[in-house]
C-alpha cells in the first residue's frame, strides 16, 4: 500500500441525451475543468478563481458562464 497514490479523483455522472453534449463540451475545456474542480472544495467568486488559477479575470468569467450553461455550476449570490 506505500506505494499507491491517494487519489483525489472526483466523479460526474452525466445524463444520457443532448444535455450531456453540452456538459461534455464544456469540460472538456482544461480551464473549466480546473474551475470545476476548484468549486468542487467550496464556493469562490469569480475573482478569486482567477486569482487562484493565474488567468484574466475575462478568462475565469467565461468559463463560469460556460459552467453555469451547462449546469454544471450555479450563483450562490451576487454584489
């Protein structure tokens, strides 16, 4: 067992039909992925993803609303 790794891996489990396209697409984008997997340990706003990744503000932005367009993300609140 010394020499196994610890995983960390998470787990989705898409839907079968068009709305797994989408979220395919989405995740497919190592960016959005990185997001994803970020938001998976607790809420972060926007800048603070980008902060976090060391990505343009716009970047980290447009990822969130390709999340939140897939479902895969949603806004807990807003200033």
């Amino acid at each position: 067992m010394a020499d196994e790794e610890k995983r960390d891996d998470k787990l989705l489990v898409l839907p079968l039909g068009e709305e797994s396209k989408l979220i395919t697409q989405t995740i497919a984008n190592d960016t959005a992925r990185q997001i994803l997997e970020l938001l998976a340990e607790g809420a972060m706003s926007t800048s603070a993803i980008a902060k976090k990744l060391d990505i343009p503000l716009t970047t980290a932005q447009y990822n969130v609303e390709k999340l939140i367009e897939a479902g895969l993300v949603v806004v807990e609140k807003t200033k």
